[in-house]
C-alpha cells in the first residue's frame, strides 16, 4: 500500500514537472510578494551566477513539500516559509541545517552574517528575507479624528464603524491583549506569558467577542491580504487589521485614502529554506546566498515595504533614499522595523503557536460560531 | 454410448458446449480488456487513495514504534498520578535515540496533536538532555519544565500506545477518550467540530433547496421555447458557467457589499435609507447567494435534458382529460421530471457540501465549513491522519444521502443527460 502510494505520488509529481532539471526553483507566496523577490534579488542573483531561478507560487504550508519527500520525487529547492514551518520542517529533517557565519557572506563592513540579522532565527535551517507587520489601518475619509494607538482599534464610542480583521486567532489574541492594557514588554514576552494561561487567553477572546458584538462596531473576517485595503477603500470597514506591505500599496502605490498605525503593532518574519536533497541543492545553496546578502535583500524594499532581515541592508537603503521604485518616496520610514514604528510592539512567536495553535484554533472557531 | 450421441459436435470434432464456452471466455476476456483501462484508471484514482485515506485515519503505530520502551514500561502504570521511574527511565532511552537519528521533530508533531505544548517541552528536553546525569530521571525530565510534572502529559502519550486508533473519529465529533475507556466531550470552549458539520449540512441544504426552486422554471423555459430564444438563454446560463469560480465570488463581493452596487440601487429607487444599509455579505444570505448562483447550472442542466424528452402534447393530453393547469403539472409533467431533479439535488448537495472558499470569502464568522478544517489539517498542522478521518466522514455522509435517495427514489431513476 504504502509502496504503491509513492509509486503514485512519484508519477504524479514527475508530470507535474516542467521545469528544467538544471534551473533552481524558488516557490513563494505570488502576487506582488513574489514580484518584489523576482525583481530585487532573484533576477540579479541568476544573472550574476548564471543560474536560472524559476519562481513558483504556493500557498503555504509544508504538505506539498512533505508529499513530495514521500513520494521521493523532490522538485523544489527553495521555499519561502513561516517561522513555524521552518521550525516543524527543520526537526523532521526536510530542510537542509546552516551555518550562518560560513554559508552566508558578511556585511559590507565584515560583520558576520549572524550578528546582522535583526533577530536570532528561529531554527538552524531558516534564512530571513523580510520582516512585515501585522499594524492596522484606518479611511481617513470615514473616521472623524486620527486614531493613534491600538486602543483606539476596539475604541467603538470614539470611532464607531466595523473592523476587519484576520479569520485565524494568530496576531489576533496578542492585538486583543495589548489593546486590554498588557505592555508588550521586550518583543511582546509579556503578553505571550498571559497567553500561557487560560484566563488570558479568555481575557483575549472576550475582548475580540466584545468588539464583534458590539452594535456600534462589528466585525468583518478577512482571509486574503488583499482585503484589508479594498475593505477600507470600499467603505465597507473603517478601520483594518492587515500587513504593512499591503496598506502601504494602497496608501502610496494607489494614493486610497487610507493610513497606517502603528502602535501595538505585530512583527513577523518570511524566511527562505533550503529543501534538503532538493533537485538542484548545490546551485541553491549559492544563489541563496547571494540572495540574502546586504545588497540583493536591500533590493526587494524597492518594490514593498517590508523591512530586509540584514540590519546593513538599513544603511545601503538610507544612502540610496528615495529608495522606493517610483522615485520620489522615502523607504526607511515604512519599514516595520523602523525606530518610530517599533515603539510599542510585540515579536509574532513561532514556538508559541507550534506549541498551541490547534488548541487555540479550536477555541476561536467556537467562539466565532457563537458571534 | 448413449451420452456421446447426445452431445452435439462441431465440424472439428470438439463438443459444442466446450467449444461455445471457449468462444464465450474469448469474449469475455475481450470485453474485460476494453474496460480494463477504466477499471485500473478507477482503482488507482478512486479505489485506491480512499482505501488509503482510510488507513491512514486509524493507524497509528509511529508513535508506537518511536517510544517501544516507554510503552512497555507503561504497561504497568494506571494512569492516576504520575508514573513511576522506570516509565521516565523508558522514555529518556527512546527519545535520546530518535534525537541521535534526528527524528524526534515527528514524534513532537504526534504528541502535539494529542496535547498542546508538547513540543517546546521536547525541544527543551533535547537541549537539557546533553547534562542529564545516569539515574534519577524522573526528578531530571520534571525540572525541565513544570510541564513534565503533570500527569496529563503523560496520560497523552499512553493514549497514543494503540496501533490502530479511532481517535480522530472522536475528535471531529469534539469527544475523546479518557483514561479510564469512557468516551466523554471536550471541554465546552473546544467544541467546534460538531457545529461545523451541522452548519455545512445547513448550508448544502439550503442551497440545493434554492438551487431547485430557481432552476426548475428556467429550465422548464429553456426546454419549451422556441429554438431561437431557448440558444439565448442556454448562453445565459453557461457563460457564468465557464467563468472562473473565483471570478464570480469576487463579483458578488463588489455586488452586496454595504457600500455595493446592490444596495446603491437599493439607497438610489429610495428601498433603504443610506445609513441603515442591509448586510447582505459577512452572513449567511452572502453565502447562499454566492453558492446558488455558482451552482445553478448544475441543477438546470439535468433538468432541462429531462425535460426536453418530455412530449408537450402529454401535458396537452391530461388538460383535455379535464384536468387543470395545475394539476396536469402535479400529476403529469412534474413526476416525469423527477429522475432530472434527483440528478441536479444530488450533483448540487454533493458539490455544497465540499465547499469552502466562497463561504470563507462571502460568509463572515459563519464562512468556515468542516472542509475549511480539513485544508487547515492538511496544510498547517499537517495532521493527515485527522484530516482523512474528516473527509471520510464527509464521503460517508455523501454516501448516506445516496443511499437514502435510492430507497426514496431509486437510483435507476437518475438521469443526467
């Protein structure tokens, strides 16, 4: 049975192949993600190599990857992954283990390429490339007044009108705790620390349920990043929960009338990983390496606005300002990892919601149905 | 000398019975060989991954294997509180092996899936183990984390010691078994699962029952006017059917949204006042009139092929006979038409039932379905097992109303086209 299975999924997966055996295939989130990496570092790193760098679109997750280790037919090199995936992906060996300082090059100023990183990485097979923000946004035409702090996400009676936010309990509990009144503390500690408990976890989902609830607010789920802004441009929400990247394209790209706020703000990471006895792994391994150097990473904030995981990369950006691909816009001041929209935030923890995310999936769903 | 006579020979001597049979099993052969393409293209696509869907939902022997010395200790252990060393002794040998062969990542994914928080509690096993000293593991493994000291813990991992579990199957009904064999419910605040089935029942439900209402007088338009007006509207209902599923959600979205082309129309003719517009989209009415929509050609099309083998003149005939208009319908058209209706509710409610990214766009708090659980198993948590058990029993509802409409109707009576 189990034979024949991978028989099957082997077939299944060599018809699917169309790529050349000898190209790298790099699968990523599409759209206008994808777009940035082509043109900021994948582009010019297959030029400079002279390997060619296929991009494929997926949708998450490892059960591709997984199935495509069972079938012993593997045809991705590199994946751009969520923290946690990198984590449950490194322990069950599907990804290949760096280390850092050898496989990556330094800074331009020879800072070794693990004390650039803006943060430790979550697992030994993880490489960042961005850090976004999951801030919210409001229509500057539909609030009367600027809201400010994240309080004022769940203030109804002084900015009345629905909310969108995100249909899974991930950011959403952290949002729901810091708007409560708990400080974030260092990279948001505290509030994973009353998320431990099941009393904060309550605390969390009443404040969600009161928001939800109330006449004057309301709640709409969103599911796809592109919502937020087209919710807020619509007038169908006054104020949305969303990624950075995306009001960012709506506020400058389109010119919509909508603003960011940072406060209470969610930092989360994108990585790359390296598939372990993927079908091209030594020519991967090189073109990953210059992808996430200083300059090619710089290169992808050329095209959205999410923050470059090099801290170098700040400083090639800064000389180069305005940075932003159409000229005239100043990149560093968007970037969620920038001094003045950090000044009250929390760091999305993987390990939390590996440890806890069925559970608390479970919970949110029921507390939906009873909206 | 009596019984050869009897027998019936051919020209070439051989007996005729044996020799029709030999010409009969050449046929067979024959016959099996053009239908064995299909057979195999069955087996492999249909038969096979569903028979492994269904092992996979009840086998459960890899944690089993990984911890084979932890479970013989427990063998022993009752389960009240907290087990003796030598299950803690076990399950230090077991897990330092699958850490040396780097596989201990799926043994954490398993236990996470019975218990949450299983896995940094491992993780932060692996990296304290490299100090442990050679006795007294029970007191090391439970100053690791305050975790370990709990029994519940424990009481996980022996729930997993069966080869073959039915696990999965009580926990999409939101029940599990605890350690004394009851089966009992999950605490209330996780009870999800059960709601999720009732609501997509609702939903499929609901939607076939639109499905029929809307479908049954276009059809019946499309097969009783004349050629040149029934092509047109055969198009009409068509090209959506052409237009990708994705297409047409998001042009519901722009259409009933509170600031959408509907309810303009609406504020515009004077229905509604502009700060009291309806909520036609983030509820149920978005998810039902985005999925009868979408699913409408599914319900015309096997009626209107039933339909137009109906002969107008019987419909004629029974009004002659006195009947009225009505009642020639109820008693004549309408039963004929039955075998195209049992068609499109089945193709309908089958196709509803496994929906989920119109509800997820167009459905607000109640857009999540049971198959939106099944994607979230598949693909996030990748607990496969548990996601089988979920399709399996949604096959096994699909079956059940099946089985229902062939005693109701039979299903000989299905006619697609």
């Amino acid at each position: 049975m189990k034979k024949l299975s991978k028989l099957l999924l082997a077939l299944s997966f060599a018809l699917s192949v169309t790529s050349s055996a000898f190209a790298v295939t790099a699968v990523s989130w599409g759209g206008a993600y994808t777009e940035s990496q082509k043109l900021g570092y994948g582009d010019p790193t297959a030029k400079k190599l002279g390997i060619e760098i296929n991009w494929v679109d997926y949708s998450g997750g490892l059960s591709e990857i997984k199935a495509q280790k069972e079938a012993g037919k593997i045809t991705w090199d590199i994946i751009d992954v969520f923290a946690m995936d990198t984590i449950t992906g490194c322990d069950e060996g599907l990804f290949v283990e760096f280390d850092f300082d050898k496989d990556f090059p330094p800074a331009p100023d020879g800072t070794p390429a693990s004390k650039d990183f803006f943060a430790p990485m979550p697992s030994k097979c993880a490489v960042g490339n961005i850090l976004y923000s999951w801030n919210y946004a409001y229509n500057t035409e539909n609030v009367k007044g600027t809201p400010k702090t994240i309080k004022d996400f769940f203030n109804t009676k002084k900015f009345p009108g629905k909310r969108a936010i995100y249909k899974s309990a991930l950011t959403n509990l952290e949002i729901a705790l810091a708007a409560d009144g708990i400080k974030p503390g260092k990279g948001g500690a505290k509030i994973y620390e009353a998320l431990e408990s099941e009393k904060g976890v309550q605390r969390a989902m009443d404040k969600i349920k009161k928001l939800c609830t109330d006449p004057k607010g309301g709640c709409v789920f969103w599911s796809a990043g592109a919502q937020p802004p087209e919710l807020l441009v619509s007038g169908e929400v006054v104020m949305a929960t969303g990624w950075n990247g995306r009001f960012f394209n709506a506020e400058v790209g389109e010119g919509a009338p909508i603003k960011q706020v940072w406060d209470g703000q969610g930092l989360d990471y994108e990585y790359f990983v390296l598939v372990k006895g993927g079908p091209n792994e030594a020519d991967a391994k090189k073109a990953l390496a210059m992808m996430t150097s200083t300059e090619m990473l710089a290169g992808s904030a050329k095209y959205i606005a999410y923050a470059p995981w090099r801290k170098s990369s700040l400083k090639v950006m800064e000389a180069g300002e305005p940075w932003y691909k159409d000229g005239k816009t100043n990149m560093v001041p968007q970037m969620p990892t920038a001094p003045q929209n950090t000044k009250n935030f929390f760091l999305v923890d993987p390990i939390f919601w590996a440890d806890n995310g069925t559970e608390l999936g479970e919970k949110w769903e029921a507390m939906k149905a009873g909206l | 000398m009596s019984n050869e006579t009897k027998q019936i020979l051919t020209t070439d001597g051989i007996p005729l019975e044996v020799s029709l049979k030999k010409a009969e099993k050449k046929n067979k052969i024959k016959a099996f060989l053009l239908v064995a393409p299909l057979l195999l293209f069955l087996i492999i696509t249909y038969i096979f991954p569903i028979g492994d869907m269904l092992f996979r939902s009840v086998d459960d022997r890899m944690v089993t294997n990984m911890l084979p010395k932890t479970y013989k200790a427990m063998e022993k252990w009752d389960g009240k509180d907290l087990p003796p060393e030598e299950v803690f002794e076990a399950f230090y040998i077991d897990y330092k092996l699958l850490v040396e062969q780097k596989t201990f990542g799926k043994l954490a994914t398993q236990l996470n899936y019975e218990k949450n928080g299983f896995k940094s509690i491992l993780k932060k096993l692996k990296r304290k183990m490299k100090k442990f000293e050679n006795e007294n593991y029970k007191e090391q493994i439970m100053a690791v984390h305050k975790r370990w000291a709990n029994v519940e813990y424990w009481r996980a991992i022996k729930r997993r010691a069966p080869d073959i579990t039915y696990a999965k199957y009580l926990k999409a009904m939101d029940m599990f078994e605890n350690e004394d064999g009851n089966i009992s419910q999950v605490s209330e605040d996780r009870r999800v699962h059960r709601v999720l089935w009732l609501r997509t029942l609702e939903v499929a439900f609901f939607v076939t029952v639109f499905c029929f209402l809307m479908a049954y007088p276009i059809a019946h338009l499309l097969a009783t006017l004349p050629m040149k007006y029934s092509n047109l509207l055969m198009i009409c209902v068509l090209l959506p059917f052409w237009t990708s599923l994705l297409v047409r959600t998001a042009s519901w979205m722009i259409l009933l949204q509170q600031q959408g082309i509907v309810n303009d129309f609406f504020v515009w003719i004077g229905l509604v006042a502009n700060d009291n517009r309806p909520e036609m989209m983030y509820n149920k009415t978005g998810t039902y009139v985005a999925m009868t929509q979408i699913l409408l050609p599914f319900m015309v099309l096997p009626l209107y092929s039933v339909m137009k083998t109906i002969s107008p003149s019987l419909m004629r005939a029974g009004k002659s006979l006195g009947g009225t208009p009505f009642v020639a319908f109820w008693k004549i058209y309408f039963p004929l038409t039955i075998p195209g209706i049992g068609a499109g509710c089945l193709l309908v409610f089958i196709l509803a039932i496994g929906y989920y990214i119109t509800p997820a766009l167009v459905g607000g708090a109640s857009g999540t379905l049971i198959s939106n659980q099944i994607a979230f198993h598949m693909k996030s948590t990748l607990d496969w097992s548990f996601a089988s058990a979920m399709g399996l029993m949604l096959l096994t509802g699909v079956l059940v109303v099946y089985w229902v409409y062939n005693k109701l109707v039979g299903v000989d009576n299905i006619k697609l086209g």
